[in-house]
C-alpha cells in the first residue's frame, strides 16, 4: 500500500459471543465515576506505562466495554498503578481503580 503518510485504522468488530454485559455493570457498581469518561484520551497521554510499552489505557477500558478482552491480562499487567491518569483526567474517573477492578473481574 501507498505510504500517504498516515494508516487507516483496521475494520473492528464486536464479537457478540463474548460480550459479557454482567462483566461491564459489575465495572461499573464498582467504579462509577466511568460513566463521566468522555473518552478524551487525558489517560493515554500521560501514563507511565504508555510511555514505555504499548499500553494504552484508553483502548483497554473501551475494549472491556465492548467485550474485547483479547490479550487483555498481559495488557493491564503494565500498568504499575502510579496514579498519574488518576491526577490528569478532566471527569474525575478513578482510571486506577478501573484498572484494578477489570483484572478482578476477568479473573472470575
Ligand atoms: S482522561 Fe478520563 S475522561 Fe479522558 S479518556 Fe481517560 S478516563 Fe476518560
Ligand atoms: S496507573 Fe497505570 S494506567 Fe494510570 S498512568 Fe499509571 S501506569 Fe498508566
């Protein structure tokens, strides 16, 4: 393909099968505050570990929404609970406390 100098983003899809709408209101009873996430992306910017990995905040807490959990423990493994999203996000979302409950909900 032609390098334009940008890349379109590959097609998505929910896979139906695997969406587990008791997994997202059991996220949600424990953090709350995600119902404000206007998805600005102040998370992403300013984590320690995006900055080292391919870790993207953002895009994990979506994809659990979505049902995506693909690859999802080795990806909150990088998160080292720092608290710098926590400081920066503009709807007070308790990002750190997303990430610790989506690891124990997808543990069982
Ligand atoms: S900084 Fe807050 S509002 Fe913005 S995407 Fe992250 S969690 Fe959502
Ligand atoms: S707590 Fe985790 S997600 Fe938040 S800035 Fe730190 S490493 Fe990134």
């Amino acid at each position: 393909m032609k390098d334009f100098g940008y890349n379109i983003s590959k097609g998505r899809s929910i896979n139906l099968d695997e969406y587990r709408p008791e997994k997202v209101d059991r996220l949600l009873e424990a953090v709350p505050s995600y119902k404000w996430c206007i998805g600005c992306g102040g998370c992403t910017a300013t984590c320690t570990a995006g900055g080292l990995t391919d870790f993207n905040i953002r895009r994990i807490h979506n994809a659990f929404f979505r049902g995506q959990y693909a690859g999802f423990a080795e990806q909150l493994d990088h998160c080292m609970l720092c608290g710098k999203c926590l400081l920066v996000c503009p709807r007070g979302v308790n990002t750190r406390a997303l990430i610790i409950n989506m690891r124990r909900i997808l543990e069982g």
